[in-house]
C-alpha cells in the first residue's frame, strides 16, 4: 500500500469490482453476439425480440437457408383452399431493416461448441456468445419401411410446408373419382399434434365438393389423438361416411409402404391409395444434433430459460426441444423465444429477467366456418414445463361461436406473422 | 335551483379531484419493463394494424386494460383464449400490462 495512494487504490478497487460485475463477453468494446439458426416461429421471434428490446446493444445474425418463409401452420388452410400459396409466405426484410438483424441465407452446417463459432454452407464461420437453434425438425425418413427422401414425391409428408404441400394438393385435386385418399399420421411425438386430422378435414373439404364418391382412410401408428372427439363429430357432421379412421390396435401397426404400388401394409390388410400422405417419426433439426446438445431425438432443456441442459450458452427453441407439457408448435416455439430472449439479453446487458411464463394455443378448422381451439399456459418447474391451466372447445357449441373460432384464428395468424416478421 | 345545481357541481368536481388525487387501486405496484415483457405474450395474438379477428390494443386507457383482464380472469367476459391468460395474471402483473399497452402509439 506504500506506493499506492490512497486515491489511486480506490480507482483500483472500483474497476476491479465494475470488471468483476461485468459480464465476461461485454468487457470488451465489441457488442455481445448473438446467432439464431433458423428463421421459423422460434428463430425469427427470439432473433426480433433480442434485436427490438436491447435497442442495438446485441448484434444479433440470423442464419435461414430460406429468402421466403412458408409457414407450417396455414400450410393446411392453402391445401383446403380456404389461403392462396402467396399468403403463407413472409419476407425476413423488416427483421433487418426495423430492427438491424443481420440476416444470412444460408445452411448451419456444425457447431463448434467450445470455439463458439458456427460453421455455415458457404464455408464462412460465424462466431457467438449465445447461440439460438430453433432448427425445427427432421424428417425420419427410415421410420417407416419402403420411404424415402425420393418417396416423398410420390407419398408427400408435407409436414415442412412449402412445395411439397403444393404437390399434395395438387395430387388431391387430381384425384380419380371415386379414389381413395390415405393419410399415415406421425407417431408422437411430432410437429403440430392436431395437424393431420386438420389436414384429413381440409382434404374431405375438397373432396366433398370435387370428387364426392372418394374415401379418406387414415391409418394411424397411435390409438388416439389430439381433439379427437372434436375431430370426428366434426368429420360425421361435414363428411358423413367419408373418412374411415384405422388406430394401432386395429390393423395391428404399418408394416411398409410401397411408393411405386402406392400401397401401405399393415398387419390387418394392405391398402392401396390413389394419393398418399405418409408423415413418418421426427427428430429434432440435424444442427442440434451436432451442436451435441441433444439427448435421444430432442434437446433436453432448462425450463426457466430455455437453455440446453448440456450447454448454458446454448438454447434451443421450438420443435427441437423437450418442451414437456408444451405441444411442437409455432405458438410454442413464439412463446419459449421471448422467455429466451428475456433471459439473454438479461445475461449479456445485465437487464432484468422476469420469471418464465408460456402459453400456447392450436387452432384448427374443420370445415367451413367450424374452428376447434385447445389451449394451455404452462410455468417453469424444476425440472419441466408444467401445465398451469388449459382448455377445449366443446362438441356441443354451436355454429356461431365456430366460425367465430375461425375468425380468431385468422386474427392470430396475422398476429403471430407480425411478431414474427415486422 | 341555480344553488343546487351549483352545490352538485362542486360536490361532483371534488368527488373527480379526489379521485384524481387518490392513485387507482387497479394500477398500484404497475412496473412498466414487467409489463413490457409481458406483452410478448399477447403480442401473438394482437397486433396495432388491425382488429380483424381480434381486436388491437395499442394505446387503450389502462384502467380500460386492467378492468377487461380481470373480468376474463374472472370468466365474467367469454373467450377461453382471454380467460387463460388473464386467469395467470396477478394484480402487479395486470397492473403492469396495463401501463405499458396504454404507451403504445394507436
């Protein structure tokens, strides 16, 4: 202490203690880096919401192969009818020029976890403080026996939106009179759990009116699904004798499929189909897997945060997680991306963290005018997301409040694009 | 008659002052950054530009907010979307949103 002042030890202590205070990545002059993979309901959410509320403070990249972004959900809606093609597609133009999110076209191809760098198509490398996958999923195309990648243009799965939902519609419209339509659903757990029984309606809805002497049967891997009841009042109602639902236990588990016979063997029978959807088994997107932040198929996460439990500077959003209680959905994924971008822009500004709060909500139509809803907020336990309270429509209610269900799906639809894409 | 109508002016004036003095029970404990975290989780459903479906909320009074909050948390308003999150919310919280939509440009 003898050559120190006693001035000059204070400035020292001060910037000592301001040092220790500061999280490690902002003691330089650089700006904390954030990059999302992945520019869906979790990816560009999280990537708006860190940009928007650190008011530049973050430099956040986002990296989608996609110019255009098809959303899934409405995907069904386009395959009805009731959507043009142009009208579930969104631009990233504002993400950058409203909020200065450096968007980047191109494929995540590894991450170098203890570099923290991301290595993208080009060759290039991005490198990060956080990092954000929210890479949706993969399609298991070896779940089912006989599919393929190139089966899927035969038996689309069209479970990514985009062109290969034109190429079921398109088949569906096509169909020979009087033709059978076959749907394989996805074992759980998947992407949107009510979608292929929406996407059975929207094909009956058409079927109805173009080609009424067709047959709809779905053969299922499960025994039950999500609003079942509602789908299947739904279905005799709109649809008398149209659609024929096979579960597990009944044709005894689908043995193979034949995209060249279009047929599909299960233990019970085979069915020959003119137009087949086959959606198999799902894993979370290949970045996650080789960020090694995966456990199984899933990345398993921290609730109050959506970190990964295998890596705190890591987050997985969405689909790709094991969200618990929280359905695959692009509500979900909307949801877990703000409780994430909270707690990020938290850890690398030092601005506050609220506690974790979720919700999601699927909509579905049935019909015209007939909207079905399910609904849940969830909190952060533990160990998993727990449900707090949820809700159902009811088989019982009548036709106003349907379409009035509908309308509000078309009011979350330009809701959920807004605070996607804006 | 002009002396009771008179009477009932001022009465009425001091009866608003009062309550302008007073701070709204509905509001207390607001936190404006709480309520803008919250927001997110309307921000999925409302949007400013248009009522289409659901209705816009940018810039309602707050105790315009905070009142239809808890007459869904209360199941006294129809709509299991609005009863479930409403339902979730406490009075900071409700207080906290309140404040922070009623910021919002219209």
């Amino acid at each position: 202490m003898n050559n120190l002042s006693r001035r000059s030890f204070v400035s020292f202590a001060l910037a000592s203690t301001s040092l220790l205070a500061m999280p490690a990545i902002s003691t330089g002059s650089a700006r904390p880096k954030v990059v999302v993979v992945g520019g869906g309901a979790g990816g560009a959410t999280a990537a708006r919401y860190i940009a928007k509320d650190s008011k530049g403070a973050i430099d956040v990249t986002l990296i989608e192969a996609s110019k255009h972004y098809y959303t899934c959900f409405y995907s069904n809606l386009y395959l009805g009818g009731f959507r043009d093609y142009d009208s579930i597609g969104h631009s990233y133009d504002n993400l950058s020029a409203n909020h200065g999110v450096n968007v980047v076209h191109d494929w995540a191809i590894s991450v170098d976890s203890s570099a923290r760098k991301v290595r993208l198509g080009s060759g290039a490398t991005v490198s990060y403080d956080r990092l954000v996958l929210s890479p949706g999923i993969d399609i298991k195309y070896d779940s089912i026996d006989g599919y393929s990648v190139e089966a899927q243009t035969k038996m689309p799965h069209a479970w990514k939106s985009g062109t290969q939902v034109k190429v079921l519609r398109d088949q569906v419209l096509n169909m020979p009179k009087g033709g059978t339509f076959a749907m394989v659903p996805p074992p759980n757990p998947y992407r949107c759990p009510p979608g292929p029984y929406e996407r059975i309606s929207m094909v009956a809805h058409i079927l109805k009116e173009k080609n009424p002497t067709a047959k709809i049967v779905v053969i299922d891997p499960k025994n039950k699904f999500s609003k079942q009841g509602l789908f299947m009042a739904g279905w005799e109602k709109h649809y008398p004798g149209m659609v024929e639902w096979i579960d597990n236990d009944t044709h005894g588990g689908i043995k193979n499929v034949n995209p060249e016979t279009m047929e599909i063997e299960t233990d019970l029978d085979t069915f020959k189909a003119d137009v087949a959807c086959v959606v198999p088994a799902q894993r979370a997107g290949a970045i996650a897997m080789n960020a090694g932040v995966t456990d199984g198929d899933w990345s398993p996460i921290v609730p109050a945060s959506m970190q990964t439990k295998a890596d705190g500077n890591i987050y997985v959003l969405g689909d790709a997680s094991v969200a618990s209680a929280m359905p695959k959905s692009g509500f979900s994924a909307n949801s877990q991306a703000k409780v994430a971008a909270n707690h990020i822009r938290g850890e690398l500004t030092d601005s506050r963290v609220f506690p974790a709060k979720f919700s999601n909500t699927c909509w579905s139509l049935v019909a015209t005018n007939d909207g079905i809803k399910v609904g849940a907020n969830y909190k952060a336990g533990e160990e998993k997301i727990e449900v707090v309270d949820k809700f159902v429509s009811k088989t019982d209610e009548g036709n106003a409040k349907r379409k009035k269900t509908y309308e509000e799906s078309i009011g979350w639809y330009n809701g959920i694009t807004t605070d996607m894409f804006s | 008659m002009v002396n009771i109508v008179f009477k009932f002016f001022i009465a009425i004036s001091c009866l608003l002052i009062f309550r302008g003095l007073l701070a709204e029970p509905l509001l207390d404990g607001a936190d404006f950054d709480y309520g803008e975290y919250l927001s997110g989780q309307c921000l999925t459903c409302h949007r400013n530009s248009s009522d289409e479906g659901i209705p816009a909320i940018n810039g309602a009074e707050a105790l315009y907010i905070a009142k239809k909050l808890i007459l869904y948390k209360n199941k006294e308003l129809e709509n299991e979307v609005m009863q479930l999150v409403a339902g979730a919310l406490d009075e900071e919280q409700i207080a906290s949103l309140a404040i922070y939509f009623n910021s919002l440009e219209k």
